[in-house]
C-alpha cells in the first residue's frame, strides 16, 4: 500500500453521503489490500452541521464552505453528492480547473452541462466519472463508455425511475388507483413530496440524455428529450394492458437512424404497454434495467436496484477507486469529443398504440370511428368493447360504450390528425389515453 493517503473531500452528506462514509469504513482495509489505496475524507460540506446523520462525522471535517474544501491544496479527489446545478456546476470546474479528480452522481447537472464539464476533465487531464447518476447501483455507465466504446449502438431504452416503476407494479399488482400508489411510494421514502420530477418524467429524462450522449458521442441536453410521464394512467389503462398481454413501464428510450444525410437521433420519455414476454416485462417495484441493442453486440441488459442510499453509494465509491487509482498513475479517462445531435423530426416518429375511447352506444358509431382511422392511415391490430355493465364500464354512463384499440404502426402526424377528427365527432364522448405499444419490429420511438 502507498503510504499516503488519498484525500477525499465529499460536498453534500445526505443519504448517498452518509453511506458512502458508512460504506467506506467498513472496505477501506478490503480496498486496500486489493488496490493499495488508503482512502480517507478528509473534509465534508453540508447544510446544516447540527443535523443528525446515520455516518459518524467528526467536527474537525464537518463545513458548510464547500468552496474552501474544493480550493483546498491537500484534497486529492472531490465527491458531489450534493444536487442542484448551482453551487455544483462552479463547484465542479473549479474542482477540475485545479487538477483535482471528480466523482458526481448529479445527473441534473450533468445533463444540463455535461459537455462542459468533460471538457474541462479532459484540459486538465483528469477524471470525471459519474456512475452512480444512471441508474443508482447497476454498472451501466461504466460498460457504456469502455466496454461498448466500439460498438455502433442502435438503440438504448429502459426503466430509470425507479418512483414511477414502483407506482405502476403496485396498479398492475395490487390494483391500487395512482393516487393511492404514488402516496404509498411517498410513505416508503421512494417519492419526494413533491414528486413531479418523478411522474413526469424528467428525472428519466435527465438520465436518458447523458446515456444518449454517451452512446451516440453527441452533446444531447436533458432538455432535448421529448417527456410525458404517468399521472394520467388510469386503473382501467392497466386493466386493459394485463388482459392483453402487456405491462404499463415508464421507458426512457435513445435511437439512432442511419438517414441519406447521416445519423439521426431521437430520445424520449413515455409510458409504454410493454409486451409480457420482454424482459422489461418482468422489472419490478423500484428496480431499474437498462435494454441496449447493438449491430455487433446484439442485446444487453443491465438490472438491478436503481436507487437508495447503499446501492448508490455503491457506484460512488467504485468511480472513487477508479479515479484514485488514475491519479496516483497519472492517467485520466475520456469520453472524447461530443458532437451537436442532429435530431429526428417528431413528426417523423411511429409506433403503435393503444387507443381508448368513450362513445355513445348505438348502431354505426363503431363504424363512423373505424372509418375515421381508416381515413387517416391508421390500421387497427386489435378492438375490444366494453358497456356499461361490463367489468371496465364503472364510469360510463347507460348510453356509453368504451372502445380501446391497439393499432399498427402509426405516424405521429397521422396519430394527431386522427385524435382531432376523432375529438370531433358527436358521437365521441371523450378520448381517453394514447399510450405506445412496443411490438417486435419496433425500431422507433
């Protein structure tokens, strides 16, 4: 073992940061006699020093500077666990700037400044690593970036909020209303209390965008990613998917279409109806997974715990070990240059999808719709009806039918122009959820 030792400082001492600690005093002495590292924080900054933590932290390292720990000459590695893009972003280049190695687990910030944060790694010729902001536990990001470097990835899509897989298990499982499974997800620490970034998407959002970026070498923001979350999925959605055979999942996905004019990107955030046969199928409660396709490769998946304090803490303290190891050596990972995405036009998408609807129950209003999908390009896989006595027609009132169509591949422009003529239609009550289908040959989003 050299015997120096490396000097962390950790900025934020939450969940991850208390297990880290915690994680960290019981394998210093294992990593050790693996890597010869002697790993010791040195310094950690937090909010508020009187606040009870799980970790045992003595006060000569406790601080709310975060500033004076990252200029401090005798750090040798900074750990970011602290979220937010602001102080994190100035905190961070400062950190790299000065030649010190960093590890984050801040997928907000690094989906809003990813490209200028690795350009500061590289200029300074250090580490910036960031496994733990994918997908919590899984080591996904790792294998993306050294193992698949040479791999022409065609297409990667998965699970990666854990709140929203959670709340979906429990409406198929349990048959819970969304209400009702969002606020037990709450009550098990797995929602904030303000869940909106969860429900609607964006924390996948945040994570899709850095594996696209990785992936595709491209410089794809978090706000480039087309998002939709769950808070309108109805018990009858779910209803409807289990008796045909599928899954509700919250999928993130990033693809890549060879075109005339060269690679085309897409990556998006939406519910899907996700055949019971797929391996996403069967990922439950608040796992993730992560499904990669690949020309030479062919199919990947990486799975397991997505989130929580040890898991997480986990994939930090691997990117610690790593960047230690690189700095005592001299050396530093890169992910190369991030070109500017040249994204697919939305109005270029296609898929299937399910269709529901609430119309008046009479002779020929189910062929005024048919004929309405048929006039627009849109093909029509399955139909079911429902009354109003049947098992899914609570709501309907005694003159209402409900249909729910699965279609065949639509495009976006011809899925629009349908739910408007459909909308207008007097004999449509309401349309209901439209929600993708993943079928076989789906190879778009």
């Amino acid at each position: 073992m050299n015997d120096s030792p490396v000097r962390v400082g950790l900025l934020g001492c939450g969940t991850v940061g208390s297990s880290l600690i915690s994680l960290l005093q019981r394998q210093n002495t294992l990593i050790g006699a693996r890597t010869g590292l002697d790993l010791v924080v040195t310094a950690v900054a937090v909010r508020d020093p009187g606040r009870a933590r799980p970790a045992e932290l003595a006060d000569a390292v406790v601080t709310t500077d975060a500033a004076s720990i990252v200029s401090d000459p005798d750090i040798d590695v900074i750990v970011e666990v602290m979220g937010g893009i602001e102080p994190a972003r100035e905190l961070l280049l400062a950190a790299l700037r000065s030649g010190k190695p960093v590890v984050t687990a801040n997928k907000a910030l690094l989906a809003a400044h990813g490209a200028e944060l690795f350009a500061a790694a590289d200029a300074a010729g250090v580490d910036l690593l960031f496994e733990a902001a994918v997908a919590g536990g899984i080591p996904f990001i790792r294998p993306l970036r050294e193992s698949l470097r040479g791999e022409p990835i065609r297409r990667v899509m998965g699970i990666m909020n854990g709140t929203t897989n959670y709340i979906l298990t429990r409406m198929t499982e349990a048959g819970a209303q969304y209400g009702e499974a969002l606020a037990e997800a709450q009550s098990l620490g797995y929602a904030e209390a303000d869940p909106t970034a969860d429900v609607e998407g964006l924390d996948a959002a945040a994570k899709i965008s850095i594996v696209a970026s990785l992936a595709f070498g491209v410089d794809l923001a978090g706000s480039m990613v087309d998002t939709e979350g769950i808070s309108s999925i109805t018990a009858d959605d779910i209803a409807f998917a289990t008796r045909n055979g599928f899954v509700i999942k919250l999928l993130a996905v990033a693809e890549r279409f060879d075109t005339d004019h060269g690679d085309e990107l897409s990556a998006a955030v939406h519910p899907v109806l996700v055949p019971i046969a797929h391996p996403l199928a069967a990922v439950r409660e608040s796992f993730n997974a992560v499904f990669v396709e690949g020309d030479a490769v062919g199919e990947l998946m990486f799975y397991g715990r997505g989130a929580g304090g040890d898991p997480t803490a986990s994939a930090v303290l691997g990117d610690l070990i790593d960047a230690a190891v690189n700095l005592r050596s001299g050396a530093h990972g890169s992910i190369g240059g991030l070109g500017t995405p040249q994204l697919r036009p939305s109005e270029q998408a296609s898929s299937a999808h399910y269709l529901s609807l609430v119309a008046v129950d009479r002779p020929g209003v189910l062929a005024t719709i048919a004929s309405v999908l048929g006039e627009n390009g849109v093909s029509i896989a399955s139909m079911a009806q429902s009354a109003a006595d049947s098992e899914l027609g609570g709501s309907l009132a005694e003159d209402e039918a409900r249909l729910d169509f699965i279609t065949h591949r639509v495009g976006r422009l011809e899925l629009d122009a349908t739910l408007a003529a459909l909308r207008s239609l007097d004999a449509v009550r309401r349309v209901g959820s439209v929600i993708r289908v993943l079928v076989e040959e789906e190879s778009e989003s």
